[in-house]
C-alpha cells in the first residue's frame, strides 16, 4: 500500500470508528447518487441474540429487483436438496440389433440428465469437446457396429424442448449469458464468434469463425468497430431454435482478433451432429440425420454404451457463483424441481424455494421469483429475507461448500469479479460477496467478518439509479467495511 493510500486509508478508518455502521448508512443514503433510486441495506449477526435485532437497516422489507445474487438462493438449495457430492450422468445408448457385418439397424440415443457442464469449459475436469466426441465414438466401435442404419438421437425429455424464462430482455437472449434451458446441454450452451476489427472506428468488424461451427446457421453482420480499448460492446439478436442471428454493437479497435460468445440455437441437436460428424470420420456410415425427440423412452440397461458424469455439485456450484453463470444456475433449478416433484419445470423449482422457505422459517412475503439466477428484471427480493436465508443456511450440513460459492473480496487469486473489491480496507481477504447487476439494478450479498470474528450476513442492492454502476459499487463497499470494523 502507497503511503498516500495509507494515509486515505487511516483518515477513513478514523471517520468509520467515530460513526455506528447504522450512522454510516443513514448518511450514504443523502447522496445525491441516490436520490432517485430505492435502496436497501439489511445486515445481521449470524448468531444474532434474541431481541438484538439487525445491525443496519434501511427499507429492510423493500421488495427490489436484485439480479445476480438470486443465485445464492437457488445455490443454497440445490446443495442441501441434491448434496454437495450429487452428480449429473448423460447416458449413451443404442437400439435394435447389431448383425454379423456389425450393421445396427437402429439408433444411438444421447440421454440428457441436465448436466449444465457437459463438453463445457467453465468446470475443471469436465471432458472437451473433442474428448467427449472421442469416448462416444470408442464405446459405439467397441461393440463392433460399423454402420448404422438409423440415426444419432439427442433425447432432452427429461425437461421441457429447448427453451428461455418467458420474462428474460430481447437483447439478452441470443447472447451467452441468456442461453437457454435443455436436458441435453453442450459447451456451455454458447458459440464463440471471432471478429475482425476494422482498423479505425466505424469500420465494419468482419466475422471469421464460428466455434463449435453449427449446420445450418446463418447471420446478418451489422457489427461495428469501436474505439480502442473499449472492450465487448457487442450484441447477438437470436432466439431458441432460431438459426439465423444478427450482430450489433461494436469490437475495439485495435485488436487482431476480438471474440463473443452468443447462445446455440438448439444444444441437444449440436449434440447428436457433432457425433454424427465424429462417427463419419472414423468410417462408421448412418443412414439418416441425427435429430431431437421429446418423449420418454424405455432404455434397456444392456444396451448401455457409456456414461459421463459430471464434476460433483459443490465445484459445480463453485464456478456457477463465482462466475455467475445464468445457464448453469437456471438448469440446477431445473434439476432440484424434477427431484422434488417429478416437474422440471422453472415453476416448479420456485414452488420448492418457497417451501424450503418455510422449512427455514423465514418470512419471505416480499419475495416473488420468475427465475432463478437473477437476469430477469421481474425477480423480486427484500434484502431482510437475503440475510435470514444466509444465517439459515450456516445451520445445515452442506454450508461449508456454500460458503465456498462466494468470491472473496479482494482476492487476486479467487475466480469472479470482486477480486479487486475492497483491494486495501478491512474487507480484504474477509468478506464472501455475491454481485449482481442488469441494467438500473446493482446489488452486493454475503458474509464478513467483525474485528472480534462475529460473522456478519449482509445484503445491499440498489435499483433505479441514476450515476454509473460503479459509483453504487463503492457506496455497498463502504456499507461492508463499516460492518468490518466493528467489534
């Protein structure tokens, strides 16, 4: 730390000790930062004593859009309702009979089991693209079949066809933080599309590659070239089952290459071509093009060819936090609804939060969810119910590996974007953050630690603002280093 750094630093810590964190928040909330938006802070002992009541408040029982640190709720739940060591297992199997020329006459059937992470690359130990290809086209050779006259079938019935929540913006669907929902997913559910920057602002940016390439996919390209350095303003317009994308927006210039990443139009069938492709390479002919079905079938275990696991669920849940993976948090959901109902459905999955609620005894009357990871602006949350379910949620057996879900606040080494939050304030290497922001709406939810160890749940989220996003950030920092500093 710079000695003029440190001088800031010791000015503020002497203003903090002098002012109550409640004092402190009574004040942050005058800023003119603030004076057209609803904000709320609400934070709490974890081991709080009867009667002693929170130790910030302002509009506590404010039902508020919240974005991404939904995702703690529907985290928590997936970890204490499938366990920490749950795992997803996609299984490969084929139909009819195999003859002495090793002709299958039938069909090979990709079985989703709704493993966000199959082929992707977010999850350490999760198999590439190219290896997951490999070991399916192993395990049809091994059983000596050399044709097949049939087809690849991707089969996603476990969930509803291919879909997004009704409620999520044009303009994120088509992007790869608003991929949608399948049984069968695939690399993450997203494309990366490289562009060529112009070599000056306003140049058009020429596309050069598509990766994975996707049969079928065609795209008008009204993307731009921006100034240098200014990163990913680029937008993909695409739909579910729609193969035909428009790009908008700009790269920077500057760049030799500049990459995005949009929402594959339908990963289940990606699926099945990219085993078709792979067997047709190795010499293996199929009589007809791979497709998706949607019903049940009755699979016969000796006709079992391979089956992938996922990582287990807590590293799972782990990069799905600290990286806030929509697609990832959408399809947990999905996962602990059919477990629980026997409906895999988004709707189904919120019945069980809201009972899990109740199991919890928490009062959550201000609390209407459509989602489950946060990216729809109709998700509404009170900042009290937030730090009732973190305080809860250090009760059941699976908290460690939730607690391990959470960013550490100034951590260069953690995965996420809070590793420069709090950079040289007591929050540092202290507190467990989950961000979220969508446009008007920034919020920050977790655990820190006072100077005497109590363990302090804390949510603050802001919506309606007026300044940049940055300057609601460094209002909810100081909110969390306020509560550090206490005794």
């Amino acid at each position: 730390m710079t000695l003029k750094r440190l001088i800031i630093f010791a000015i503020s810590l002497t203003f903090l000790f002098a002012q109550t964190p409640q004092q402190i928040v009574d004040e942050l909330a005058k800023l003119p930062e603030l004076a057209h938006a609803q904000w709320s802070v609400y934070a709490r002992y974890i081991d709080e004593v009867n009667g002693e009541g929170p130790v910030v408040e302002h509009n506590g029982d404010m039902s508020l859009s919240c974005a991404s640190s939904l995702k703690v709720i529907t985290l928590g739940l997936a970890l204490d309702k499938l366990g920490p060591d749950f795992t997803f297992k996609t299984r490969l199997y084929y139909s009819g009979i195999i003859d002495e020329n090793g002709i299958l006459d039938g069909n090979i059937y990709i079985v989703g089991d709704g493993d966000p992470t199959l082929g992707g690359d977010q999850v350490g130990g999760v198999y590439s693209l190219k290896k997951l290809m490999s070991l399916w086209v192993k395990a049809i050779k091994k059983t000596g079949i050399k044709a097949i006259n049939g087809m690849i079938v991707a089969d996603e019935s476990l969930y509803d066809p291919y879909h997004v929540p009704s409620t999520w913006t044009w303009e994120d669907v088509g992007n790869y933080y608003g991929a949608g929902l399948t049984a069968l997913c695939i690399s993450d559910n997203k494309y990366y599309l490289d562009f060529k920057p112009g070599p000056k602002e306003g140049d058009s940016a020429e596309v050069i590659a598509f990766r994975p390439e996707i049969p079928g996919m065609s795209y008008t390209n009204m993307m731009k070239t921006g100034p240098m350095h200014s990163g990913d303003n680029g937008y993909i317009i695409s739909a579910p089952n729609i193969y035909h994308a428009i790009f908008h927006g700009t790269v920077p210039a500057g760049e030799e290459k500049f990459t995005i990443k949009g929402a594959i139009p339908n990963p289940a069938l990606l699926t099945a071509q990219m085993l078709e492709q792979a067997l047709k390479k190795e010499g293996v002919s199929l009589q007809d093009h791979a497709m998706v079905i949607n019903d049940k079938q009755n699979y016969r275990n000796e006709k079992l060819l391979k089956t992938i696991k996922s990582p287990p669920l807590k590293r799972i849940a782990e990069i799905t936090n600290k990286l806030s993976n929509n697609t990832y948090t959408e399809m947990l959901l999905l996962k602990v609804a059919k477990e629980e109902t026997g409906i895999g459905e988004t709707e189904a999955g919120i019945k069980v939060i809201d009972k899990f609620m109740d199991k919890l005894n928490i009062e959550h009357s201000g609390m209407r969810l459509v989602d489950a990871s946060g990216l729809s602006h109709e998700n509404m949350i009170t900042t009290k119910v937030f730090c009732d379910y973190l305080s809860a949620m250090t009760t059941r057996t699976s908290f460690p590996d939730f607690y391990n879900t959470f960013a550490t606040a100034g951590d260069e080494n953690d995965f996420g974007y809070v590793v420069y939050f709090g950079k040289d304030t007591p929050i540092a290497m202290n507190a467990k953050v989950k961000t979220g922001y969508i446009g008007g709406v920034r919020s920050h939810t977790g655990y820190v630690s006072t100077r005497s160890g109590r363990l302090i749940a804390f949510s603050c989220i802001a919506n309606n603002y007026h300044c940049k996003t940055k300057e609601i950030t460094k209002i909810h920092e100081k909110v969390i280093v306020a509560l550090a500093t206490m005794e």
